[in-house]
C-alpha cells in the first residue's frame, strides 16, 4: 500500500465535503477540521472514509471563524499535502443578513484562518 497523501479538509460535513471525503479517502490519511457542535456528523464521516480504505483519519475540533489561536498553529504543525477548504460562513444566508452579521467571524472563516493553513502549508 502506497504512502498516500496527507490532506487537510475544512468544512467536511457539507454536501459537497461528504463527496470529497468519498473522493480523497482511499490510500490517504485525511483531516478533517470541524467545529464542536457538527461532531456526531464527523465522527460518522471518519468512520466512512476508513472502510473507503483511508490510512487515518484524524479529527480535529476547531471552529474556523475564532479568532487564529494556538490550536490553529497546532493543526498547521503537521506537513498535509493538500488543502481543501469548503468552510463558509455565508453559505445558508442571503446577502442582506450579512451586513449586520459579526464581520470578524465571516472574515475569520472565510479568508483570514484559511490564509493562515495555505501559507504554512507553503512555507514547509
């Protein structure tokens, strides 16, 4: 059995996430980044993924629209191989709701952590 790649996947309970996790899962050790209230959802998704044939898979709780911490520096410690990043706040809302909504969270999720993951990943 070939090595596989390591691939980091956020937003991983989405439908298209569940679709991806089917794609990537054989022969690869997956990530899947989630926030603490979808954990039921992953916990099945892991499951999944190793009777696919995955190599590991590694669960890691952490909600993309907080604030960079030090458990963001722990996930990006790792060496992935690929990133694949579905997370978005905006997703389930229409763009009149966004304006009063907490800008932080949107930016947090939506460029600012990812930002983040993508130039670790580059910088190793």
């Amino acid at each position: 059995m070939s090595k596989g790649m390591n691939i980091l996947i956020a937003g991983c309970t989405s439908t298209i996430g569940r679709s991806i996790i089917k794609e990537f899962a054989p022969n690869n050790s997956l990530f899947l980044i989630s926030r603490k209230s979808a954990k039921d959802d992953v916990l099945k998704l892991k499951e999944n993924a190793l009777l696919l044939g995955s190599n590991s898979v590694t669960l890691i709780e952490y909600d993309l629209g907080d604030s960079p911490n030090s458990h963001l520096n722990e996930i990006v410690k790792n060496n992935y191989d690929l990133f694949i990043n579905l997370a978005s706040s905006t997703s389930k809302i229409n763009d009149e709701d966004i304006f009063p909504l907490n800008h932080q969270y949107h930016t947090n999720i939506d460029l600012a952590n990812p930002l983040i993951i993508v130039n670790n990943i580059l910088e190793k």
